[in-house]
C-alpha cells in the first residue's frame, strides 16, 4: 500500500518548486547581481518604473527571456512526455518516439551545413530565425511522417508509430552522420552545440512566440486527461466508455508536434525532461493524468531552470550546454526508474 | 427494446470468425453465449457492444444500428466486462473501478463516489481499493472489472432507456463461490430490467443462473431459446464432444455430468 | 559588412513604459565606456578569435584583456586569461559579467542574438571581416587599437607588419621557379577535410608561392583517395594539431588517400601550428616567410 500525495499537495508541491527554482535561477548567473538588487530590478520590472543600471538591462534583456523560455521549455516537455507516455501506455515513451527532435535536428544540421551554400550570409546559430524556422518545420514534417506512417484499416496503430518512428529516427540519424563527415569545423561546432541544447537563444520575440504555443499545448493537453486514463485499460475499453481514441491520438500528436517542435526549433535538443518529469510525478502521486500532466509541467519547468541556473554558472563566463546537464540528472534517474520496475512484485 | 443481430457475420480474409448470426435479445433477462473454443462467442459478443463492426448483416438497438447511437450515448447505458485487460500504469483499483464513471463525468450524480464503493461492496472487492490493480490476483482483478461495468450503467438512464451488460467469460478467473455470488449478483441485475448477456464456458452455471442461451457449435450452427430447451444432453454431446448425463437435485435444479 | 541581425529589443513585446525605461537605460549605459575613457581608465577588453588576441598582446594591452575565447592560445599568457568560450557560442551574461568596454572579434563570432544584447548593454563591439587578405591583419590591428585606446601602438604595430609583409612577400617572388602543386588537409577532429578556394588555406598557400591543387570548389570537402588522385599534389601541408590527432607522422602517412599522391613518394609535409598558419594574425609574415622556405627545401 502506498502512501500517495492528494492533487493539491502534488500541484502545490510542484507550484512551490518551481517558485523556488524561479527564484534562484533569477538569481543565477555569470554576471553578479545581489539579492538586494535583484529586489529593486524585480520591483522596477512589476511597476514598469525607469531602472538604468546595468544590472536591470542584465536582467531584462538576458536573464528574463532565459527564465521564461526555460519555464515553457519545461513545461511543454513535461506535458509531452507524459502525453506520450499516455499514449503508448507506456512509461518508457517519450516526444522523440514520434521524431520531433530528429525532424528537428536533421532539418537544423541541414541548415547548418547546406545552408552555407544557399544563404551564406544568414547566420546559422542557436537562435536565428532561418534555423528555427527550419528546425520546427523539420520536426513537424517527420512527425507527419511517422504518423501517416501508422495509419492502418482500423485507424491509428501504436505499434505501427512505435516502429515508423524508429526506423524513421535511424534515418535521420543516418542522415546527421552524414551532414557531420561534410561538416567544416566551425560547422560541426555549431551542430554538435545545437545537439546539446540551449536558451541562450533566448529573445523576447522568440520567448512570446514559444510561450504562447506551450501554453495553448497545455491547455489542449488537459482536455485528453480524462480519456487519457480511460485509454490505460485499453483502446478497445477506452472506446467501450465512449472516448474518441482516434481524436485523441491525432490531438496528442499535433499538441506535442507543436508544443516539442516550437520548443526544439529555439533551444536545441534538451533531452530526458519528458521522461523523468511525469516518472516523479507518478511516483508521488499515482497516475491520474489529471494531476501528472499539469503537474509534470510544474516539475519540467524547474528541472530546466535549475540545470540552466547551474549551466550558466558552473564554467562562467562560458556556458555549458543545457542538454550536458539534463543527461547529467536524467540518466542516473533513468537508471534508478529501471531498478524501480525490475524489483517491483 | 431488444438488441438484434441481423444475419450478423465476420470474416477476415480467408477466416469465418462467426457465421451469419441472427438473435433477438431482451432486456430484464440473463443470456448465456456458450460454444467451445473457437466458436465465435466472443466476437459474437463484441458485436452486441459495438467494439467490432459486422462484416455482413447489421446489428440494431431499439431497430437503430449501433453506430448510429454513437460512442458516447451508449456508453451511458451499455457496459462491458472484457475476458482480459492489461492496464498501464499503477492505477489502484478504486480508481479503475471509477474509472467506469466516466461516460457519466458531464452529468454526474449526487452519489459519484457511494455508487463506486457500492459497486466494489457487491463484487467483493472493497476491502482492495487502495491496493495497485496490477498486484492483484486474476481473479480480484476480474472482480474489481466486474464492479466497473455495474458502476458504469449504475442508475437507470433518464431517458428511460434499458440498461444492457455484455460479460466475456465473467467467472473464468474467480473462485468456487465467487462465480455463484457472482452469477447471482447478475440474476439480480436482471430482474431489475438490466439486459445480461454473459459468455460462458461454464455449461452448469449456465443452466443454473441463465434464462437463455445462444449455443454456437460447428455442425449445429447457432440455437437460441430458454435454457432448458436448448441445452439438451443431446446438443451437448454434439457441440462439444462429451458424454453428458443430466441429473436432477432435490430442489428441482439441473445440472449436468460429463465424461 | 555585419551580418545580418535581428534586433535585440523587441519593443513591441514589452510594455510601453517598460519599452521606454530600457531605451533609456541603454542611452545612459552608452555613456558606460565613455565615462571610463574620460576618468582615464584603460578599456577593458575581451577579444575573440586568437589572431585579435595577438594583436592586443603586440599593443601592449595585455593587462586591459579581461577575457578571451577559446582558441586563444598565442601567447602562453593568454591561456590564463578567463575564458568566455567558444566564439559561436557566446553567452551575453558571460560576456556583461566581465564588465568590458569593448567586445573584438571577427564576423564569425556568435549567436548573433548574443553579440546585440552585449552591444545593447553599451558595449562596444567591433567585427573584424575574414576575408583572408593582408587588409584583414590591418583591420585587426586598427579594431584593436581603436577599442585599447592606443592608435599611436597601433600605427607603430601596422607599420612594421607592413614591411615585414613585404619583405616576405619579395622573398617569395624573388625565389622564382616552379610552383608547386600543394593540398592543405585539415583534421583536428572530424574526418579529413580538404581546403578548395575561399579558405584562408587557400591564401597561404598562394602567398608562400605554390597553388592550390585543388580548385573547382570553394571551401572544405571531404577527402577522398580519388579527388587527391586527380589534384596530384606535390606537397601536403597540415596543422600541427591535425598530425597529433593521428597520432604521428607515421600515421598521417599511413592514410590511403595519400598513398597515391607525388607528395607521398617524397614524404613531402609542410606542418605549422593551426592558429600560426590560418589564423591571419600579426605572425602572418612569419607563417608564409617558413611556409615558404619548407616548400622550397622540399622541391630541391
């Protein structure tokens, strides 16, 4: 018999760390800002009063626009995985299973180092319009690849994506070793730093955009909680209680094509946030995807603020890459999630 | 009033998974569907709820084809016990058998969580309700599926429309005096104007707590009629291969002797 | 000659007032530098790219270097200077956390978003166009000493580089004779790569008196046994970091595509440092005068 957390404590829980993650990672960063000015830049940012000094244009113009990116970054990852995972009925599954970050990434790398001879003289870095609109249109076409893919007689079958998202990942993968033999230097540099993954991207332009689709993509998301729990018995079940399993799908699908492509296109490959978020949550918490995907979100948002705090600061005034430390969290707790499973009755 | 089968049939490619059946059901009774293995009686049953469309002939509810009552609006009055069910996740098993509430989650009632607990009391299993389903026993965890499809069509729909209860293989997995409770428990729900339709390879439960029974055999194709009618020593013998005896208790209840 | 950007403040996103009050902070924070200059303080520095970092080591502005990238590894000192990453990865906060006057580095440097929020802090940044000629080693050299405040050093600097240029450059017309075929392979950490025109590979090799074997293809392609076939070079030349990575001459040798090569035959190789060689910093003179004489002893 487990002890598990009531939804408000989960939420709440979730909520508070977040709040505390904002805070410290707000108050994070190679260029040093006391907490008594962090006070006054937080107090001119609330009253949209006048503040000159350079520790509010610090935290305005870099600072800010990372924390928000990092919170939707989070949140829309964490949603996803745990609609995935809904999905496949399977708590192992994760956005990439659908090719959005292959997609993405084959598109960037093809930008990066094929662009050169189409456009020479646009900038193809972490964070330029041109990557990320090639980044996002990249994961999106795969992911409509994948899912054509899976359609059958009886509608979608998700062993049919299971297995198209496979082959069609190897496929990309095939493709970025090759971009990465004709890669110059400079070129691979670039593609393996947009592998990795960061919000130093991060504009207010680009923080809007991607803020706006995650929070729609969450929105949408919470209406297939209910049928999400249903599916956990089985499509055949699901249907039997009178959900729509085939609109269901395609919704959860498009929400995280969107929500995953948007964030992917501006910050690169952030790895193992849609997998480790709702596997916490669940373990508070139980299944309920009521209370997993909204608090998975919470939870996702102050995984990436607290790796990009520690990213921002461990090696200032460099950076290392985000994706680093994700992976650094995320396979140790992979690695205990497996011993989890493998001792459970 | 009645769930029909039309000359209702499926086959896939070169493969009859149920002959062109037709059958009249009424609500307000217990239905047994026996057969052996392989007869069809499970896609015979998947027919009568839906979650298979006949590849020749139609099925109808109140002479409309099930389609056309739509998903949702069936789910309200019509509840399925599957024969075996893998769920995702550590759901527990209140919560599954909640989970039978849902076709009713834009028009609850007032007693949402009595009807969830009432409904484990009367399969037995509340005293499992904060335990993880899939830790559970075969035969628990048939009980605790069974409690959610009675959740599910709890309360007669306010449209006055007849309930229905479509069971695959219900007792399979459960204990001696469990499969009786549980056959009572269905009569009971029939005599409350409930439409039991049960897939049963039980042939003396069946002849004990059915009203009628639809027998599938090879060469007998498919009888329908009262219980005692149609399963006669005869029928069994050529369905299913078996030497039967009838015999007769002192209270006038029937049951049969095989081998 | 920047490339192309998008602006840094995004007005129509933030507030109106709030809109204002970064304007405003931005105009006061112009007067960063300029108040540094008029209190008589030297401009901190942070240069990007290791040619720049050299020029500023020549000025003599090594104590106003707050911060370099990492390919800033000429002279020994500059490795010990903090290092603000690799130069198409900058971070703003990074960079801002140095409290720099000046920001130099070439066009290559990035993300573009980066470089405009440091220049929207009211730092300056100077971007010093590749385009692998002499004038690129002046432009740095001017950028250099416009950001230190020391354009006396910087004319002084500038004019001996010139006539040492010169002077190697008559060194290698007045050698005369053959050209030789040569082929500059590049292999630090990917597969072999093979330099074709528009690289600064390209322009050493013409300025220390031999021709590219290979032409047709501007910038870097994979190399395969049969491109180095057909080009036929009499002379590989290679960084010193791409031998190391092949752990030796021996092993570089031991390629497959080399094998069919005139230079194989001779074991002719021209290695140099990689930043030395391509990095068209102040020891440029010096990369194309040794460049030379090494072709020169290998064809006698």
């Amino acid at each position: 018999m487990r002890n598990r957390w009531s939804p408000r404590a989960v939420l709440g829980g979730g909520a508070l760390l977040l709040a505390l993650a904002f805070v410290a990672a707000a108050a994070s960063g190679a260029y040093a800002i006391s907490p008594a000015q962090l006070l006054r830049v937080f107090g001119a940012l609330l009253t949209g009063g006048d503040d000159a000094s350079p520790e509010y244009l610090v935290f305005a113009n870099i600072r800010l626009p990372r924390l928000i990116l990092g919170i939707a970054a989070g949140a829309g990852l964490g949603m996803a995985g745990t609609l995935m995972q809904g999905l496949f009925r399977n708590p192992l599954a994760d956005p990439g299973l659908i090719g959005i970050s292959s997609g993405a990434a084959l598109a960037a790398g093809v930008t990066i180092v094929l662009g050169a001879a189409f456009l020479p003289a646009v900038p193809r870095t972490l964070g330029s319009w041109p990557l990320v609109s090639m980044a996002f249109a990249g994961g999106f076409l795969v992911t409509l690849l994948i899912y054509g893919l899976s359609q059958s007689e009886g509608g979608t079958r998700m062993a049919l994506m299971l297995l198209a998202g496979i082959a069609i990942n190897a496929l990309a993968g095939a493709g970025l070793g090759y971009l990465s033999v004709v890669a110059t230097d400079e070129q691979l540099r670039s593609l393996q730093f947009w592998l990795l993954g960061s919000l130093g991207g991060a504009r207010w332009s680009a923080v809007a955009l991607v803020g706006a689709v995650v929070f729609v993509a969450c929105a949408m998301a919470m209406t297939l909680a209910g049928p999400l729990n249903a599916i956990a018995l089985g499509e055949s079940q699901a249907a039997l209680l009178g959900v729509d399993v085939e609109r269901v799908k395609r919704r959860a699908v498009v929400v995280t094509a969107f929500a995953v492509g948007a964030v992917t296109a501006t910050t690169g490959i952030i790895g193992f946030i849609g997998l480790i978020a709702p596997h916490w949550v669940r373990m508070a918490a139980g299944p309920d995807h009521r209370v997993v995907l909204p608090a998975s979100g919470l939870l996702g948002a102050a995984l990436v603020l607290a790796a990009d705090a520690v990213a921002r600061t461990v090696v200032a005034p460099a950076e290392l890459p985000l994706g680093v430390l994700t992976a650094a969290i995320g396979v140790p707790m992979f690695l205990l999630m497996l011993r989890h499973f493998r001792s459970r009755v | 009033m009645t769930l029909v089968c039309e000359g209702a049939g499926v086959r896939i490619g070169a493969k009859q998974l149920l002959a062109a059946a037709s059958v009249q059901l009424r609500p307000g009774r217990v239905t047994a569907i026996l057969g052996p293995n392989g007869a069809g009686k499970s896609t015979l049953l998947s027919l009568l709820s839906g979650q298979r469309q006949p590849t020749e002939g139609r099925v109808l509810l109140e002479g409309r084809p099930l389609q056309a009552h739509g998903a949702a609006a069936l789910a309200l009055r019509r509840a399925v016990m599957p024969q075996e069910s893998s769920v995702a996740f550590d759901f527990t098993a209140r919560e599954i058998v909640a989970l039978g509430r849902f076709p009713h989650r834009r028009t609850p009632s007032a007693d949402e969580d009595a009807i969830v607990a009432e409904a484990m009391a009367l399969t037995d299993v509340a005293a499992l309700a904060p335990r993880i389903l899939n830790t559970l026993s075969g035969g628990e965890k048939a009980r605790v599926h069974l409690a959610r499809a009675l959740a599910q069509i709890w309360h007669p729909p306010a449209d006055g429309a007849e309930r229905w209860l479509l069971l695959d293989e219900p007792t399979a997995a459960l204990d001696l005096a469990h499969q009786h409770a549980a056959m009572r428990l269905l009569r009971e729900w029939a005599a409350r104007g409930v439409g039991v339709v049960a897939v049963l390879h039980d042939l003396n439960l069946a002849r004990r707590y059915a009203d009628e029974a639809i027998v599938l055999g090879a060469t007998t194709g498919l009888r329908q009629g009262p219980v005692a009618e149609v399963l006669q020593p005869a029928l069994i013998e050529e369905v299913w291969s078996m030497p039967c005896e009838q015999v007769e208790r002192a209270d006038g209840t029937v049951q049969y002797l095989f081998g | 000659m920047d490339a192309k950007h998008e602006p840094a403040l995004d007005c129509a996103r933030l507030p109106r007032r709030r809109a204002l009050g970064l304007l405003a902070a931005s105009a006061g924070a112009l007067a960063w530098p300029a108040a540094q200059a008029q209190a008589g303080k030297a401009p901190r520095l942070v240069t990007v790219s290791g040619a720049i970092t050299e020029v500023a080591y020549l000025l003599g502005a090594e104590s106003q270097l707050v911060g370099t990238d990492t390919t800033s590894l000429y002279p020994a000192a500059a490795r010990s200077t903090p290092k603000v990453g690799y130069m198409r990865q900058l971070s703003a906060e990074g960079l801002l956390s140095l409290k720099p006057d000046a920001v130099i580095a070439t066009t290559e440097a990035g993300p573009p978003v980066v470089l405009d929020l440091v220049r929207s802090a009211g730092v300056k940044v100077e971007l010093v166009e590749a385009d692998h000629t002499w004038d690129e080693v002046q432009r740095k050299v001017q950028a250099v000493g416009r950001a230190a405040g020391r354009e006396a050093q910087a004319r002084e600097l500038q004019a001996r580089l010139d006539a040492d240029w010169a002077a190697a450059r008559k060194q290698v017309a007045a050698a005369g004779g053959r050209k030789p075929r040569v082929l500059f392979v590049l292999s630090h950490s990917a597969s072999p790569q093979v330099s074709g025109g528009r690289t600064a590979a390209n322009a050493v090799i013409g300025f220390a008196g031999g021709v590219n074997a290979l032409s047709g293809f501007d910038g870097y392609r994979p190399m395969t046994a049969e491109a180095m076939a057909s080009a036929a070079p009499d002379i590989i030349l290679t960084s010193g970091q791409s031998i190391e990575a092949h752990g030796g001459v021996e092993k570089f040798w031991a390629r497959p595509e080399l094998a069919l090569t005139p230079a194989y035959r001779k074991r002719a190789l021209v290695t140099l440092d990689a930043l030395l060689l391509l990095g068209f910093g102040p020891r440029m003179p010096q990369a194309v005068r040794e460049t030379h004489e090494k072709f020169v002893a290998l064809l006698a």
